[in-house]
C-alpha cells in the first residue's frame, strides 16, 4: 500500500467523522421513515416523536448512549475503505489514459473511478449497515411484535450493536450479516459515480480558469460536496428504501418480488418516503465530510512532502 492510498484512507475517515455529527440524527429519521412510512406523517412528525420518546440520544441510535461511537466507526470504515479505493482507482485510470495526475481526469473518468471503488466500501458496508438500520428501528419493530406477540431478535434487553450481531450470527450464519448486499451493491456501484462525479464536475464548475481544483476554497469545496451528496441520493434512494427493508424485516422471496409488492401495496411514492431530511443531511454532512477530507489531504501530503 503506498503513502497515496494511506493519505486518502486516514482523509476519508476523518471526512467522515465530521459528517456523522452534522447528519446522524437526519440519517436515523430516515431510516425509520423508509422502514414505517405509514406510522410518521412527515420528518418534522417524526424528529420530535423520536425526541419526546428516547431524547436526544434517540437521535443517534434508538436507545443506546453509545450508539454515535458505534455509527461513527461504521462510517469511518465505510468512507476510509471507499476515498483509498477511489484514489487508486483515479491512478488506475490515469494509467490507462496516459495523464499525469487526478486533475486531468474527466468526469465520466471520476464517474468510472468512483463506481468501482464503491464495490470495495460495499463489502464493509453491508454488515454494519444492517445492524445501524436494527438499532434504528428497534423502537418500533418491538411496537410492532408487542402488538403481533411475535418473538424477535429485537425484543432483547441487550440490544447493543455487538448482541445484535452475535444474534444475526446465531440465527442465520455469517451469510446473515450480507442480508442486502445485492440491494447495497445496486445502490453504491451507479450511486457513488453520481456521488465523485457531481462532486468534480461541481467542483470543474466553480473553478476559474488556470485555477486548480483544489484552489476553490472552503465554501465552494463545501457546496461541491453537498452536490455530490444530493447527486447521490435523488437517483438512489429507491433502492436504499427497499434494501433499508430488507435488513430489517428479512422477506422471504427475491428483490423483484419484494420489490413489486412493496409497489403494489403501498405505491411508489413510499420509496420516497423519508427523501427530505435525507437531502437536507446530506447536503450538509457531505459537504462537511469533503471539506474536511481534502483539508486532512492537504496537511498530510504537505507533511510528507517535507520530509
């Protein structure tokens, strides 16, 4: 591994840690959202429900203390894993294309060099993304199986992410914890070319000309990465509501199926539910995460450098 791919893997999980601060809360209202769309009217409906019930720690995980820590190092992980993938992917492609550095890239070249570092980050994701859509909807999958007299995972005293594991393990083997990769990988790979692609074609955008990239400043760079999020999210989202479902109700046919019944049933404007806070914490953390993640480059490349 060399220094590039380091820089990029330390960049990201710090670009991460602040974007879990700014968009957690929104991400849990989300998840419920997507997962009961009936029993919220609306976002606004929803955050305060989550308030008055569990506090403001509810907006961080449900009912666990440490739940931020935990949400954090699932997305220091997710994010470390995908801006290493990215960065060697851009040289890969630079490579082939016979240019010298990442600026001379393309925005169907950063499209391309984001889609596939997104399968390495979908591998990592898929486990401990199911076990944050649990923690998040525990509150009202043992609402639901207290009124069905259902026996469920969730209904434990000890719901921590590590028990919630062990109990995915225990019932349904290591294969378990990859519920929804197909779902994941459908939503990361077209997803994350949207996501890298409108963060440099913004960023192309805001620059002057015989200005680099990197030059734009703060506020630029953070609205480049509120793009890249909004990018991401108004095309995939659909397919996040479905597999959000998928980790926590665990249908028993394939995702066609589920799918088309979840159509049939409840509409196709339920796989919408929950898009508004998602747009407004992801224009935020996104933009966060980015801003931070190429300031953190910047220093560590100019540390090296120095050497």
């Amino acid at each position: 591994m060399n220094s590039n791919a380091i820089i990029d893997f330390f960049s990201g999980t710090a670009g991460a840690t602040a974007s879990v601060y700014v968009g957690q809360p929104l991400d849990t209202i989300k998840t419920k959202l997507q997962t009961f769309p009936n029993k919220y009217k609306h976002f606004f409906q929803c955050g305060r429900t989550i308030f008055r019930e569990n506090g403001l720690r509810g907006l961080y995980a449900g009912t666990l203390p440490s739940l931020l820590a935990n949400a954090a190092g699932f997305y220091l992980l997710k994010n470390g894993i995908l801006f290493m993938a990215y960065g060697q992917c851009q040289h890969f492609i630079c490579i082939l294309r016979h240019k010298t550095n990442n600026e001379q890239l393309t925005t169907v070249e950063n499209m391309a060099a984001g889609s596939v570092a997104s399968i390495f980050s979908s591998i990592a994701l898929c486990p401990t993304e199911l076990v944050k859509c649990r923690i998040q909807t525990l509150h009202e999958v043992e609402q639901m199986n207290s009124l069905n007299n259902k026996s469920s995972i969730f209904k434990k005293i000890n719901s921590s992410p590590v028990s919630i594991t062990r109990d995915i393990i225990r019932e349904e083997g290591i294969r378990g914890l990859f519920r929804g990769l197909t779902t994941t990988l459908l939503r990361e790979f077209p997803g994350y070319g949207c996501f890298f692609g409108g963060y440099e074609l913004t960023r192309k955008i805001l620059t002057h000309e015989n200005q680099k990239k990197g030059d734009i400043g703060f506020v630029k760079t953070w609205l480049s990465g509120g793009m890249a999020g909004v990018c991401f999210w108004i095309i995939m989202f659909p397919i996040d509501a479905i597999k959000s479902r998928i980790q926590v109700f665990k249908p028993k046919m394939s995702l066609s199926r589920y799918t088309l019944q979840i159509i049939k049933l409840e509409g196709f404007k339920v796989l919408y539910a929950g898009l508004a806070p998602t747009l407004i914490r992801t224009f935020l953390a996104t933009g966060a995460l980015f801003i931070t993640y190429e300031q953190i480059r910047f220093y560590l490349n100019q540390m090296i450098s120095s050497q």
